[in-house]
C-alpha cells in the first residue's frame, strides 16, 4: 500500500537508508543522519513536497520524496526527486509504483518538472528513471568523493506538465494533504 509518511515512519525510514549511506555511492551523504534527524527530515519536507512509502504488513518497504531543486524562487516548479527501497523488497515493481505515484502527486501540486540526480553508473537507476520517461539533461564529473574514489552523476529531467505563462503557484502539500485530495488521490491507486 502506497501512503503519505508520518514522522512514526522514521525509524524504519532510517533503516532502509542506513546500508545505502554506509555501503554505496547512491548518496554522497557519509554519516548516518539518525531516526531523530530523519523524522525532522520527514516533517520539514512535507510542508512543501511529497514523502511517500510503501507498506506492507504493518511495514515501511520504501519511500519516495520530493524536494527544492534549487533555493530560488523562479526554480518552485522544479522539484528533485529520491527513492530508496529496502534490500530485500527490490526487484518486485515496488519502486515504479512507489515512483509513479510521487511524480503524480507532484503534478497535483503543480510542479512540472521532476529532476532525478543519479550517481554514474548507476544503471538500475538510470534504467527506472528511462522507463518513467525522464530523459539525460547532463553529467557532472567527478562531483563526489566517497568510498575512496571520485563519482561522476547524471540528472535526468522529465516535464510533468506543460509549461504555463504565467504558471500557478505551487500548492503546498501540506495544503494538498488537508484538503483531503491526496488522500482521495491515493485511494484511488
């Protein structure tokens, strides 16, 4: 089942993201942030964007997020996006659903363009984001240290929806979750 985090889903949150920090190059964050910090993460976030996961039996398998791509205010209708799914729930479609339903999401809030930063190779990353329709927009060399070795990334780009001149403001998720609407939204998935 796909819903809307709660700052209880921390703790599992963290777990999921724990192996990533310590074992891979997926993310260039080094040290582990903490339940405490992932719930101020959790609840900072979906003031502005979507955190989403992935339940199954009473358990968080996976979570999705969006957030600012840049600070500025021209950038509000580009939001870069993250997923992570736990070791033993991979290969299973979880992550294309879990995906689909936050670049849904997004474009109930009026974004209209998703921005995926991938560390290179990563090919089952760059697989995902090609089947979603996201397409290269650049790579930055060398643009993290870890593990020993510098890592090139990519950024994939996919327009959400058309650009409007002048576009609509953003609507907040936390106004879009207590207006009921993603709820409703989600039910329906």
């Amino acid at each position: 089942m796909i819903r809307i985090a709660h700052e209880a889903d921390a703790a599992a949150c963290h777990a999921i993201y724990a192996p990533v920090i310590e074992g891979s190059a997926i993310t260039f964050e080094t040290e582990l942030p903490g339940v405490e910090a992932m719930r101020g993460r959790i609840a900072a976030r979906m003031a502005s964007h979507p955190w989403l996961v992935w339940e199954e039996n009473g358990t968080v398998r996976a979570y999705a997020y969006a957030g600012r791509f840049r600070e500025r205010a021209a950038y509000d209708w580009v939001a870069e996006t993250s997923i992570y799914v736990h070791e033993d729930a991979r290969r299973r479609g979880i992550a294309r659903r879990l995906y689909g339903a936050l670049l849904d999401a997004m474009r109930l809030q009026g974004i209209n363009q998703a921005v995926g930063v991938i560390t290179l190779p990563g090919d089952t990353s760059v697989a995902m984001h090609a089947s979603m329709g996201f397409t290269p927009a650049g790579v930055w060399p060398s643009a993290g240290y870890k593990l020993g070795r510098w890592w090139d990334v990519g950024v994939w780009s996919l327009f959400l929806s058309a650009t409007e001149n002048p576009p609509s403001p953003v609507i907040p998720f936390a106004a879009l979750v207590a207006s009921g609407r993603m709820q409703a939204f989600l039910a329906e998935r």
